[in-house]
C-alpha cells in the first residue's frame, strides 16, 4: 500500500517520520522536511512502518550513499544524509533523552566528537554462508529486513584493508573443504597486524589450514581460529613476534594498548584518541588526584589517567580485561600508580563504594545497561565520601539519562555538560559524554 507522506522528525534510527491522524509512521530512507511516496509494509495500533519508493520533495540534506550495498544491508542506516546532518539528529537524540528522560533541562552542549566517515570501522563479525545454488562463499554483514548474508565485495565503512581484501578472501573461503561450516568471522585491525577470526564447526583439515595460511602471508593478515567456545580462540600459526600482535598507540600518552581478537576495544580508533583527551579534559585530573575508572576494559582510559593521576583504580567485570590492563600498566611502568578489580558493577551498593575511600573523580564507561547501581550508591553513601567530578561516557542515550535522572535530581551532582560521539558514522548508533559536579 501506497501513500504521499510529508515527514516532520526524524527518529532515534534515523527514519523519518510522518504523522496521519496523531498516528506515527516511520520511513526508512526519508529525512525531514522531505515529502515521499511510501510503501506501508507493517501495520500497528500506534504506528505504523514504511519504505520511501519515491522523493517528491527532496530535503538538502540528502546525499547519494557510497555503498552499493546501501538499503539492503543492516550495517549503515544514514548513508543517504549528510554527515553533519547525521550528526545533528544525534544531538538532539541525546538532547531529547536527558529533557524527558533524565528530566533535566539546562546543560552545556559539548562540540560533537566526530573524525572520518569512511574506513573508520577497525572491529567487525563478519557472516559467513556458503551458497549452494550459487558454488560460492558470501562474506559481508547481514540483511536488513533478514538473516540472509549481503553479497558483498567492498564495504566503504570498514577499514580500507579489509574492504579491499573481501573478494580474495570470498575465493579464499570457498577454496577450503569446511567452507559449509564457517559461520562468521571477527576481524581486529591493529595499527601494524589485521587479524581475521575465523570460526570453524569442523575440525580443519591439513589442506585447509595450509591454503589459510598461504592467504595469509600473500596478504599480510594474521589467522586466529575458534572451534567452539571463547576458551578455543587462538593463532592458527603460534609466532612469538610482535609485528603479529594487535595493539593501538595513545602517542599523546605515550601509550601502546595491547590486544586480543575477543577483547573488548572501540570499533573507530580514530574517535577513541578524541574520546580519551575529551574525557580526561572534562575530569580536570591534578597530580594529587585518586581517581576510580568504573567499567575500565582494558584501561583505555585507565592507564592514561594513571600518566597524570596520583593513583588509579580500575574495577571490570571481566577478568581477562582486567589481566590485560595489569600486564600493560606494567609494560609502560605504571603499575605503582594503578590498581585492577575484578567486580560484577551491577551489583554494587554505598558499603562497597564507601569501603573503597574517597575519590576525588571518578570515570564511568559501563555497556548499554548503563551504571544505575552505581549512581544509586554515589546519591546514598556518605557525602564527605563522594567524588567531586565525574565523567560518564555512554553508548546507551536512554540509560545514560535514566541515570542522570539518578544523579541530578537526587540532589547529590549538577550536570554541567554533555555532548555526543559520532563513533558509529552512518548509523543510528549514538555515544556520548557528560560530566558532573558534587552539589554543595
């Protein structure tokens, strides 16, 4: 069914919207102010769903995708806005999130952290399936509308490397006998080494682990290989050389940030440079300071705080991660200055946050799920204990909200700025930052 809608707003993943009669219809690959011949593909009591067929009024915002891809795969959701548009709706996202969410009204609007809109995507699960029908090997993500895997040969987001290798890699797969049972790859691109991950159902076969690693050195990519759980993730071919390890350098902090495929890091490092010197510049860190970086990872911004901070103290729920950080503290020197806890932090109370002693700021990056617990105990435990500054880094606008709504109208912190992260450029996904200060 057919309808002339003229769109008034744009959603929070990137769709415009029309409204008929209050009812809200929202159109992919529409943008505000446009009017659009829309097909309605899903009917609801409160909204409904359609695809734009046709622009009858076309907004200047509007820009021609680079991916040929572009509306049949699930990766990017905004390659026909212009990038500066993109990041303007994810403003008000974030905007509109701390207004009827968070409930709080007045705060300083930090410039947006954005960088490169192409070749940015350094971390990515590649699908896998072997076609029979077709005698080949599809590589690339997955269908918007479906589980099916895009026939992809280049993908202008993912690092250039890896976009460029995607048709070798294609021939490579589709020459090795388990080519039916390889699920998916996870690619990791270092500074130096690309890793590709690849996760077999059966068991490799002598040839087939050859022609891997004859793709490998034509290509200069590192193999890691995954037979079952996390527990089985490990090099194809062991080299104890360090050009074959992933790492990512913090040159302002003199920093080499070591790796593995499963761990945790930013998927743009171009960003996650930016991030780092915003964050720490928001925290006001003095040389005196005992800082406590919550949901630290790894030590992204762990250690970098440790450069300047008097102490540091780094709590995650991973125990890998927090080994991994203790390993690089000690590598660059630091590990007179730092601490690594291992701690489930969504389940932590003010006995536990006053038992740890005063800090003078504090660092929360938590996932989606967001630092409610936390917040939750900084608004009820001693206030001589309670940190002075805090810096929220969110990937969740809605969580981070919920738990500003925690924080401010508690009483306990002013919200005194806050501004959004394009890491994800092209797609709906917005991060943010925010920063608080102690009341009274």
């Amino acid at each position: 069914m057919s309808e002339i809608l003229k769109i008034d707003s744009i959603d929070n993943n990137g769709r415009g919207v029309a409204r008929r009669d209050g009812k809200a219809i929202f159109v992919d690959g529409a943008i505000l102010n446009e009017t659009v011949e829309a097909n309605i593909y899903q009917k609801k009591d409160s909204f409904e769903v359609a695809t734009a067929t046709r622009i009858i009024k076309e907004s200047s915002a509007r820009v021609t995708p680079r991916c040929p891809n572009y509306g049949v795969c699930g990766g990017c959701s905004m390659q026909h806005i212009d990038p500066s548009t993109q990041v303007a709706v994810k403003q008000r996202t974030l905007e509109d999130n701390l207004r009827h969410i968070g409930k709080v009204e007045k705060a300083k609007v930090l410039p947006p952290i954005h960088g490169p809109y192409w070749g940015y995507r350094y971390r990515a699960r590649l699908s896998v399936r072997y076609v029979r029908k077709k005698n080949d090997v599809l590589v690339g993500f997955r269908e918007k509308k479906g589980r099916f895997v895009v026939d992809m040969d280049t993908c202008p987001v993912l690092a250039k490397r890896v976009s460029d290798l995607l048709p070798s890699l294609r021939a490579c797969l589709n020459n090795l006998a388990c080519r039916e049972d390889i699920p998916q790859i996870e690619v990791s691109v270092g500074d130096e080494t690309v890793v590709l991950a690849l996760r077999h159902m059966v068991p490799l076969t002598d040839e087939d682990t050859q022609k891997l690693l004859d793709f490998a050195k034509k290509h200069d990519i590192v193999w890691w290989t995954q037979s079952k759980g996390l527990d089985t993730l490990k090099p194809l071919l062991t080299d104890s050389s360090d050009s074959h390890k992933l790492y990512y350098d913090l040159p302002q902090f003199g920093l080499r940030m070591f790796y593995e495929p499963s761990d945790f890091t930013q998927v743009n490092p171009f960003i996650n440079r930016t991030l780092i010197r915003r964050a720490l510049n928001l925290l006001e860190i003095e040389s005196s300071d005992r800082v406590a970086d919550l949901f630290c990872g790894l030590g992204n911004f762990t250690l970098p705080l440790a450069t300047t901070a008097k102490e540091v103290m780094g709590f995650e729920g991973s125990e890998t991660l927090t080994e991994r950080a203790m390993q690089g503290a000690k590598i660059h020197g630091l590990e007179n200055k730092v601490s690594f806890t291992t701690l489930n932090l969504f389940d932590v109370d003010k006995e536990w946050l006053e038992n740890l002693g005063f800090f003078d700021k504090m660092l929360l990056d938590p996932p989606r799920d967001g630092a409610f617990a936390v917040c939750k105990a900084l608004t009820e435990m001693n206030p001589s204990l309670r940190p002075k500054r805090i810096v929220y880094v969110s990937c969740n606008p809605s969580t981070l909200a919920r738990d500003v709504d925690v924080l401010v109208n508690s009483g306990t912190y002013k919200l005194l700025s806050a501004g959004v992260i394009n890491m994800f450029p092209h797609t709906a996904h917005v991060e943010s930052i925010a920063a608080f200060d102690l009341v009274g």
